[in-house]
C-alpha cells in the first residue's frame, strides 16, 4: 500500500516539479548556448531568467510539501485519505518519501543547471571530474562520506516532519489552521535556540572531567572519537525526528477533525 | 451477528455534546433512516463509524471491530463534502479505487457513468457541484461493501437524478450488505427504506421498522418526523 500512496503523491507533485526542472535545464542549456556565441543580450536574459527558476524551485519544493500534507489531509481530500484501508503511519511515510525526493532532486537539478551555464574551470561538474578517483578514498575517508550523508538525510526528514508536526499540531484548533501552524512553527523554532544556547553555556561551563581510559582512547584513535561523535549527532537527530513522526501520528489518529 | 453495534457512543467537542451515549445495532442486509434535523449528530455518527473522529465515550463496532483499516476495507463512505482532488479526470479517480479497494468494480463503475451521461475523460475540476456529487455517489455504490455509510447523498442534486440514485441504492448493494442514509429529506428516502432512526440533539428518539411504525401510529415516517420535529410556533 505505501508503493500505491507513493504512485498518487509522485502523480500529484510531479505535475508541478517536472515541467519546472525541465524548464529550468532548458533555460540554462540555451544561456549556455548563447554564452557561447557570445551574444550578450540574451546571454544576460538567460541568466536572469536561469535565477529567477532556480529561486522558484526552492520556493514551491517548500510551498508543495507543505501543501500537500496540509490539503490532502487537514481539508475536504482528508474524507478520502483517512477512509482508505491503508494505516495512518503509511499515509505520513508515502508524503515524506516524496517530498525528500523532490527536494533532493531539486538540489540536483539545481547544482546542475548551474554547471552548466557556469563556463570557467571552478564550475561545478569541473569539481565533481577532478575528484572522481573514488578508490583513492581511505576506509575513515569512506565512512567520514557514508556518516555526514546519512547525518544531511536525516536532518533533511526532520526539516520536512517539523513541518508536518507544526500542522498536526494546529488540528488542536478549528480556525485559522494555517496562521496558527506558522506560529507554532516560529514557536518552535524559537525554543530550540533558546535549548541550544542552554545546552552549550552547559557544556562550556561544566568541569567535565575525562577519565584517563578515555583520554588514552581519543589520543590513540583520533578518527575512531570521529565516528563516535558524528554517530552520536545522527542518533540525537534521528530521536527529534521520531519525536515530530510519533506527534504527527497522535494528532492525526486522535484530534483529527475535518471540517 | 450485527453489522454495526455502538453502546454508549458519546461524542462532545469542548462543552458540546454532539452524540449522547448512544445504543443501538443494526443487521446486515437492512436499509436504515438516520433521519434528524440538522446539528442533530447524523454526521458525528457516520464520522465516528468512519474512525475520522475518535469517541469521547462509548464504543462503535463494524463487524465485531473498532473502526481501523480492517474495517475501511469493508465500508463504503459518501461523506457530505467533495473530496476530490481537482487536477484529476474521473477516470483517475476509477483507477484510484481499483488500487486501493479490492472490492471495488470498475466495470459497473463505468456503466453507471454511461448512465448518468458521464465522460469518464472528464476533469474533475469542469464538472458541476450535482456531477461530482453523482461521480462521488457511483464510486461509493460500486464497491461490493458490508456497509454503505451515506451521508446527505441526495442533497445536492435534481429530482430525476435523485431518483436514480435511490434507484441504484436498492438494486446495486449486495442484499447481505447495510445502508444507512443520513437525510432530512424523508419523503424522497422514504420507499426504500426498512428501518428508521430519529437522532435530536445526540439522542436517539425512536429507532423502528418502517412497516411497524406505519401499522402501530398510520403515519408515514414523513408525517412521524413532522410530528416528532415540530418547530414551535409563536
């Protein structure tokens, strides 16, 4: 069932992404084109209408994904979705699978289309030729890569589940549903500064005392302490991830109230 | 066994009470009434059934089961809004169903399209408030469902049209399968219905068979919820 719930959202979103992204490769191919030819004018309009979709990527990868969580499940589409026979964890899993895949290939097509209208040697596909050595890479060197991947990922479902859990939260009131998950979401966003800057003047000002089987275990394995931090970090984002799907998941079994 | 059984079904929203502590069951095979004025909890009920709102009190049951993806795969649901997405055609709609509903029949599907004079090409989005009420109510009658949850399934749409509907109420569902249809427009449900139920203010005022009601008090249920319902006049 999340492959068909995954078919529908793919259908739905990709009416809008892929006429945008393919817009937005042809206008850099043609500013490339006239780059080249050294015909200036369009060359100049090219570039400024390569930004303006590049702009306008970002902008509507945010605006559908949470759009389509808020209209398929907070208004009238919630009388079809929640009655279909499939559980309410899938129905939030299918949503975020998407929308990570559009928003990564949203990156992608935007890294792209700037290397291709950039025509000097830093350009970006330059980078990506120059080191394309992969074997050259140590084990640490791979599992560095394969950690901070997996630490963009997950901090990339969090931002999309913060979101969702801002909107389920607002199902506590039955006006002004929207007004008040952006206001929940400023809340939120404010409390977790004021938690970071608490936890740091914490760390900062306490006397942590290292015994002397850990200090000898970082001075001999420096990239091993590495790995542990960085695996650390991961799982910390991960629990705040599951912290918003488990509340999203509540609000939509228990509060639900279409209107 | 019943098809539906709640006992104390309780529903409040803040200091409102919507449903109050509610009884009652209903057998497979029957066509029933959930007939009261409006705000009278018709719709907190169906919504209840449906898992879309969860109890204050009291519980309901589909087939021996609290309302949960089980039970959706044997309920079929007419709710009183359109839920369509609008960039879709009709016939996305048909292939939503068949992906999702096992016991959803394409095939009748689109002949009750024909005879409603439907292109199935159609997008949402052009049709009329009546059409998509009437592609709504086909994709609900085609499924081969235990229960039919009909919500204000006749509001909307004209008298010839509501006549083919009640028609393919009757002569669609599987004779083992129950409706119940939420109205307050009686007269039109009235002919095709076994048993009726009179919800004011979250209660239950009468629960009866339509045939009993018209031997006992020689009143059509029409003239009973008139009687029943009746606005006080200064």
């Amino acid at each position: 069932m999340l492959g068909k719930l995954m078919k529908y959202e793919f259908k739905a979103t990709g009416r809008i992404f892929v006429p945008l992204f393919s817009a937005l490769l042809i206008v850099s191919a043609v500013t490339r084109l006239m780059g080249s030819l050294r015909s200036t004018a369009p060359h100049v309009i090219g570039v400024t209408l390569a930004s303006m979709l590049i702009a306008a990527a970002f902008v509507i990868t945010l605006i559908l994904t949470i759009q389509r969580f808020y209209k398929n499940f907070m208004t009238n589409e919630g009388y079809l979705m929640f009655t279909l026979p499939v559980n309410t964890d899938r129905l939030i899993w299918a949503k975020l699978i998407v929308a990570t895949v559009w928003t990564l290939v949203c990156g992608a097509v935007v890294s792209l289309s700037i290397a291709i209208m950039s025509t000097s040697d830093t350009s970006l596909l330059h980078i990506f030729r120059s080191n394309a050595d992969w074997s050259m890479l140590t084990l640490d060197e791979g599992l560095f890569s394969v950690e901070l991947i997996a630490i963009f990922l997950v901090t990339l479902l969090d931002g999309i589940l913060s979101l969702y859990a801002c909107m389920a939260l607002s199902l506590y009131f039955n006006k002004h549903r929207i007004a008040i998950s952006f206001a929940i979401y400023v809340g939120m966003i404010i409390l977790f500064q004021i938690l970071a800057v608490i936890a740091a003047s914490i760390i900062s000002n306490a006397n942590i005392s290292i015994n002397e089987g850990l200090r000898v275990f970082i001075d001999t394995h420096p990239n091993g302490t590495v790995h542990m931090a960085l695996l650390l970090a991961l799982l910390i984002i991960a629990a705040v991830g599951a912290a918003f799907f488990a509340l999203t998941r509540h609000m939509l079994k228990n509060k639900l109230n279409l209107q | 066994m019943s098809i539906l059984t709640c006992s104390n079904l309780t529903k409040r929203f803040g200091s409102t009470t919507a449903l109050d502590g509610i009884s009652f069951s209903i057998e497979p095979g029957r066509v029933v009434g959930l007939l009261g004025p409006n705000g009278s909890g018709k719709t907190t009920f169906i919504k209840l059934c449906n898992g879309l709102l969860t109890p204050t009190d009291g519980t309901v049951k589909i087939d021996s089961m609290s309302p949960g993806v089980e039970t959706k795969k044997i309920v079929s649901y007419l709710p009183e809004n359109s839920y369509f997405n609008d960039w879709m055609k009709v016939q996305d709609m048909l292939a939503f169903f068949s992906d999702f509903y096992s016991d959803f029949d394409a095939a009748r599907a689109v002949e009750m399209l024909r005879s409603l004079g439907i292109a199935p090409s159609a997008q949402i989005k052009s049709l009329s408030k009546g059409t998509k009420e009437k592609v709504q109510l086909i994709l609900v009658m085609a499924r081969k469902a235990k229960l039919y949850l009909l919500d204000e399934p006749i509001g909307g749409v004209d008298p010839a049209v509501r006549d083919y509907i009640l028609h393919t109420i009757i002569k669609n569902y599987n004779p083992e399968a129950s409706v119940i249809i939420s109205t307050h427009l009686i007269a039109d449900v009235e002919p095709v219905l076994d048993e009726v139920i009179f919800l004011k203010n979250g209660q239950i005022v009468l629960h009866e068979d339509v045939d009993t009601l018209r031997e006992e008090k020689n009143m059509s249920v029409d003239q009973l919820f008139r009687e029943e319902f009746k606005c006080l006049e200064n």
